[in-house]
C-alpha cells in the first residue's frame, strides 16, 4: 500500500469525483489546470485553519489523500455545472481533524492544589 499520494494523484481523484473524466480516459489539459490552480489554495487554507498541513504536494500521507481530493472537487465544483456545497466542506474537514488528531492517551491529568 502506498503510503505517499501525489498532486498528480489528487487532481485526478477530484476530476473522478466532480465525474468530468470517464475511467481511463485522461484529463482534459483545462480542467486539470483548473484544479491545479486551486489545489494550492486549498491546501494554504487548511493549514491556516489547523487542520492539516502538506509540506509537499508530492508527498501527500495516503490518509489525507480522499478529504482533500473531496474539498479539491467541491471548491471546483463549477467546472462540473455543480455550486460550492459548505456540506461537503464540513464533511470533508472533519474527516481531516479526526484522521489528523492524535489518540486518547488516557494519562490521568495531575491537579496543582493550591
């Protein structure tokens, strides 16, 4: 199993989700550049909101890999003849936060009594 998508990968799963590419077909040079336009934007913004940060759009954690090809799709989603659905955008974030969040520790917290 991969480990590591890349933007190539991504731009691509976004294309299948907004259904603008048939299977095996390749993708038009304006709608990827379309998606490619948006990617990096996308990516600055859940940085700046906290909840993820891709350092190298070619080495994307696998995990993370499908909520943003999803955010991607949904921010793009006139290309398809579809409007921005905050929905999806919230759908998609949480499926971040938790896939980004660390595990219970389960540590008993220490009180300082004062």
């Amino acid at each position: 199993m991969q480990q590591f998508k890349t933007r190539t990968e991504v731009i691509r799963e976004a294309a299948d989700k907004l259904k603008i590419v048939g299977t095996g077909q390749t993708l038009e040079d304006d709608y990827a550049n379309r998606l490619d336009i948006n990617l990096d934007p996308l990516l600055a913004q859940l940085a700046r909101d906290g909840i993820c940060n891709v350092v190298n759009t070619q080495y994307i954690p696998a995990e993370w890999f499908d909520p943003i090809a999803g955010l991607l799709g949904n921010v793009c989603a006139s290309i398809a003849g579809a409007q921005f659905d905050p929905r999806i955008k919230e759908y998609y974030e949480m499926m971040l936060k938790k896939t980004t969040a660390g595990p219970a520790t389960y540590n008993i917290l220490e009180i300082d009594a004062f």
